[in-house]
C-alpha cells in the first residue's frame, strides 16, 4: 500500500481560501465525504474536534495535519488542501498553514498507519512541502508524493509490505550500536509520533551520531529498542505527551520532553545526551515509571502541577454532570413553589430523582481528586490510598468517630493532602518493600500494597481531619463574613482575574477548581451564599475574554487583520459557552496586548458579579445554565461592563494591525 492509494485526485483542493480554521476543518470533511470514506460525517468531525481541543495539529513549517482515529471511517484515506494565503491554524511557530492533509484512521488494523507514518516522514523536508504548495492541479501534486515516496522508500518486497517499515528505521550503526537511543509517542500516535521520530533520525544524520527512534503508535511500539542496545547507548530521548514503559532505562541517561520538541528541536534533544545533562534515571523495577522518568527533569512546582491536573481532569466531568443535575433539581423545586428549607431540591419526586443521582456524581469528586493525585505519585498501588483518603476526607472520618457520625468534613482540602502526601508516603512504603525476598514479588501488588495502603492513609486521614475539617469551617465562616461586610468583592475580582491569565493554565485551572471545591462544600454549610457567589465570579472571568475579543474584532475593525475579524465572532459563542480558550490565538499573537486587557475586564466582572450577589450553582455551562444563575439579569449585566473594559483597554493597547 502506497500513500497515493490513500489520497485520492477528488480529495485534493488546491489554492483553497477557507477563512479561518474551522472552514479548513469543514472544507477537508467534505473531501473526506465527497471521495466516501465515511458512514458518519458528523461523528468524524466531532472526533476531528475534539483532537483539535487537545492541542493544535499544526506543526509549524506552515503545515497542519488534523487527524482522527474514528469508528465513522470506512476506509484509511488522505485529503489535502493547499491555501496559497495561508489560514491562521494556532501553529507553534505562529506561521499560517498553506498545506493541510487530514487523515481519516480506522479503529482496526495498522497497516494504512504505517503508511501514513511514511508521509509524516516526507513532510520534514521542505522541499518536497515547496513543490506541493506549488502543484498546479490534483495530477502533479499526487505525483510530487508519488515519486517522493518511490526515492525515501524503494521499492520493497511483498512479505517487507505485509509488515511496513517503521517510521525512523535506525540509522546504520557502529558495531556497538546507536550511541543514542529515542522514543516517540504522542496521544492518537498517527502524525506527530513519527514526525518527531523523522526529525530526531534527519538530526542525528546531519550530526553524524548514530540513532534509533521506536515509535509508540497506534498500531503499537515499532522499531522497538533491544536490551542490548539500550545497554550500551549513552542515552535515551523521550519525546512523548503519553505515558511509554520505561522501567528497561534503568540506569541510563534519559531526558524526557514534550513529542513537539522532538519535532522542532532534535538537535537539542541529542546534545542533551551528548553532553552529559540528562539524568541517570532509577526505576522501581515493577512499577510503571515513566511519570518519574519524566519528572527528572522538572521544576518541583511543574512536578506539582501535573499531579493536581491529572486528578483535576479525571475530577471534573463528575463534577460537571453532578453539579447541573443537582441544579436542576433545585430549579424543579423553585418552579414548584417550594420556598427552601432543609428538603429544597428533594420536595418532589422528580427534584428528588435529579438531586439523588447528581449527588451520587458530585460524591465521587473528591475521592476521585485525591486518587488520580496519588496515582499520578506512586502509580497502581497510589490509587486506593487516595480513594480512600479522599472519601475520608469527604465525611470527615476521625479515629474517636470513625463513622462521621458527628464531624466536620475536611473537603477538599483534605483530599489535596490525602492525594499528595497519602500518594508520597505510598511511594516511599513501595520502595521499602524492594528490601522484601523475591519470594514475595506475586503478592506485593495484590495484598501487601493495598493492606499498607490502606493502614498508612486511615491513619493519616484520622489524624488529619479534625485539623482540616476546623480549618475548613473557619474558611466557610470567613467566606460568609467577606460576604456580609462586602468585602468578597475583592476575592471575586481576584479569582475572575485568574480565569483570564493563562485561559485554561495553571492559574485558570486553579481559581476553577477553587470554585468547584467550594461548590461542593456548599451542601455542608449553613449559608452556601459565599460559595455559589465565588463560582459566579469564576465562571464570569472565563467568559470575559472570548466576548472582549469578539466586541473587539467588531466594533474596532482596524485593530485587527482581515482573519483575525473573520475569526472573531466565533469568539462570542465561545465566550456564553464558558470556553475560555477561544481567546488564546489572539493572546498567542498580541500577549502584551490581549492578556492585560482580559485580565482588567474580568476582573471587573467578577468584582460586579459579587457586589449584585449574582450566585450560580452549576460548575460549567455560560448561558445554558442559565436558570440555575441567581439574579441573572444583573449577572450578564456585570459580564457585559467587563467585556467591554476589555475591549476598551485593547483599544488602547493595541496598535493597528497592517493589512
């Protein structure tokens, strides 16, 4: 199978001019429909989409692969675009992409990937890209590929195209094997998996370093690294945004990185390893240590973020579904004229039916919080340490009242202390257990973990929930008293501030989870008020951006270039919907511009929010939650002043763009 039996005449555009890059998306699923490669349109395209969400597809170099593995493809196909004006795709390289291929993957088989992998390959070299953008009709620019792919990969035998050479085969070695040894991998493992793979092998070429790269697709590990070769290399390169097995380096040289830095700095990567900075990493044998592998290399700071992010996006969609069923629970009560009370949101049945099945979701929330955190720390055995810690910490278990029948929970400040330091102290009793016989190696995982687990985080939690549940009411009190002295107007300034200042960072993710956590204590105070005011003020500093950049591309048309204004009511949707990250093309492009002027605008709705006493209790939505919005009217009132703070102030910051 040759990439030309992949992409098809009917599927090429060339000198395309879609405006922005939702119509390159579009315009490319329409080839995709138009040559029948699909049994659902739309399913594809949500997949597309959703890829998209994950981070740019654009590679730099002015081209952009979006790609999707889907159960709506009917056959592995190619199509292609050429945009000889180039459309604004996020690249990383801030460049406009002029040559876009979207590949459609099937759920099953590998062989159609290993011949895409070969056409991420041939997009590394700039002149074959050149002579694309340049084909006059479908005709040449199949050509061009057909007689790139006839020159890189000569023609093979039958049983070698009946399993495909991997992406990167190994440069030819010294006798005593690559002296640098690399692993590729990234989320859906078709494109950028062998692009970083093709760009680490040109490298090490050009630096006359012998090198092999094993490639983690989606067809599985290709090119795989032998123990032989990984002993007598001088280092390993992990270039990954997934997880890969790493517990075969023990003992060598590894420096892990993004799968984006395979592909734009190889170079880099190799000195790394050359010259003696990459860590000697140490596994634990058994456990999976790829998280440690690519710790070695980071800031204690970016080592606790990534822990709370992976409990944080294992958290929310529990958090999310449960809070709006919880909300609509309470707006079937309202509309039946129950005026509040102890049983508000379960006076009916069918407010009951919601609250009881949202609250089972919204119950999994903090368990679910501490044990990703802790499995993000030790692995397998950190996950029943921080499930248990984090149920515990939810009903406030202590060793005099086990049962909870008379504490203060500890919320979700406990959990954050069952996840990270329940997750350590897991950890350090795994690597205590290394001194047991090998006798005993069958039965670590299944019983000695677990019962040590379970020992180590009861007794913390016990320990620890009277301490945090007091400081956890002296917070919910504290809250209530900002509230009556007026003075949360500042907090809700601050935490919508933050919703604006990475658009979906660390700091966006959290002031967010600060909101969501205050959310759920809200069930266990007496005046949830403060608490449904700081999720208000959150959830307005993530709609402010979007909307000031949207008014902005409208009512200040010269500030902006024609795709800029092309893109910028897009951004209105974005901002109702509480997608932040409709505004970060913009605050990629004009930081020092874009970035301050949300930041003001949402912080001044944020403050307006709190001083109208606007409460929300849904943890997502914009408009769609609207009626789960207390004084709504007032609400889009204070994000309405401070989209256009924000707009103002761009104004005022930003120069005209040159057209």
């Amino acid at each position: 199978m040759r990439i030309t039996d992949l992409l098809k005449k009917d599927g090429i555009v060339l000198g395309a001019a879609p405006a922005d890059k939702r119509a390159a998306i579009d315009q490319l699923v329409a080839l995709h429909e138009k040559c029948g490669n699909l049994l659902d349109v739309e399913a594809y395209r949500e997949g597309i989409l959703k890829r998209e969400e994950m981070g740019t597809t654009a590679i730099g170099m002015e081209i952009a692969i979006p790609h999707a593995k889907s159960e709506a493809v009917k056959a592995p196909a190619l199509t292609a675009l050429t945009v000889p004006d180039g459309v604004d795709y996020g690249s990383p390289d801030g460049m406009p992409c002029k040559l876009l291929f979207m590949i459609a993957a099937t759920t099953d088989g590998d062989v159609h990937l290993e011949v895409l992998a070969r056409m991420m390959q041939m997009l590394m070299d700039p002149g074959f890209t050149d002579d694309l953008k340049v084909a006059k009709t479908p005709e040449e620019f199949l050509a061009v590929i057909d007689a790139k792919e006839t020159e890189k990969f000569p023609e093979e035998t039958k049983e070698e195209e009946a399993a495909p050479a991997p992406a990167a085969a190994a440069a030819p070695a010294a006798k005593a094997g690559p002296r640098v040894l690399a692993v590729t991998a990234c989320p859906t493992g078709i494109a950028h998996t062998y692009m970083a793979a093709e760009a680490l092998q040109k490298a090490g070429e050009a630096m006359g370093i012998s090198i092999k790269v094993e490639t983690n697709g989606s067809g599985g590990a290709k090119n795989v690294l032998t123990a032989q070769e990984i002993a007598e290399c001088d280092g390993i390169i992990i270039a990954a945004d997934k997880s890969v097995e790493t517990a075969r380096f023990d003992g060598k040289p590894v420096y892990s990185t993004k799968v984006a830095d395979g592909i734009h700095k190889p170079e880099e990567l190799i000195n790394k390893i050359l010259s003696g900075e990459a860590p000697v990493f140490h596994s634990d044998k058994k456990a999976d240590a790829s998280a440690a592998a690519a710790g070695d290399n980071e800031s204690f700071g970016r080592k606790l973020y990534k822990h709370l992010m992976n409990g944080v996006s294992h958290m929310l969609p529990f958090v999310v579904a449960g809070g709006i069923f919880i909300a609509i629970a309470f707006l079937i009560d309202a509309a039946a004229g129950v005026k509040g009370g102890a049983d508000f949101g379960s006076h009916t049945a069918a407010a009951a039916w919601f609250k009881t099945i949202g609250g089972y979701a919204f119950n999994f929330m903090l368990p679910l919080l501490a044990g990703f955190i802790a499995m993000s720390i030790a692995d397998r055995p950190g996950l029943l340490v921080g499930f248990v810690g984090g149920w515990l910490a939810s009903n406030g278990a202590t060793f005099a009242d086990p049962g909870a029948a008379a504490t203060i929970p500890s919320g979700f400040l406990g959990a954050l202390l069952a996840g990270f330091i329940g997750g350590w102290l897991m950890k350090q009793c795994m690597k205590l257990c290394e001194k047991m016989p090998r006798s005993l190696e069958g039965i670590k995982p299944v019983l000695v973990f677990p019962l040590a687990g379970l020992g180590i985080i009861g007794v913390m939690m016990c320990a620890v929930n009277p301490i945090m549940g007091v400081i956890n009411n002296g917070l919910n009190n504290a809250l209530i008293s900002l509230n009556e002295n007026n003075l949360g107007v500042l907090l809700g300034a601050i935490l919508a501030g933050m919703m604006a200042i990475d658009m979906g960072g660390p700091f966006n993710k959290a002031a967010y989870v600060f909101g969501a956590g205050m959310l759920a204590n809200a069930a266990t105070t007496a005046d949830p008020t403060a608490s449904y005011q700081i999720m208000a003020s959150v959830m307005i500093g993530g709609m402010v951006p979007p909307i000031a950049i949207a008014l902005s591309t409208t009512f200040f048309k010269k500030l902006w270039t024609e795709d800029e204004r092309k893109s910028g009511p897009v951004n209105y949707i974005m901002g109702l919907s509480f997608i932040t990250e409709g505004a970060i093309p913009y605050a990629a492009s004009y930081p020092l511009q874009v970035i301050p002027s949300c930041i003001v605008g949402s912080a001044v709705a944020g403050a307006l929010s709190w001083l109208f006493k606007c409460t929300l209790m849904a943890p997502h939505g914009g408009i769609f939650v609207l009626p789960t919005i207390g004084n709504w009217f007032m609400y889009f009132v204070a994000l309405a002043i401070g989209a256009v703070v924000g707009m103002l102030m761009l104004a005022i910051l930003k120069k005209p763009a040159k057209q």
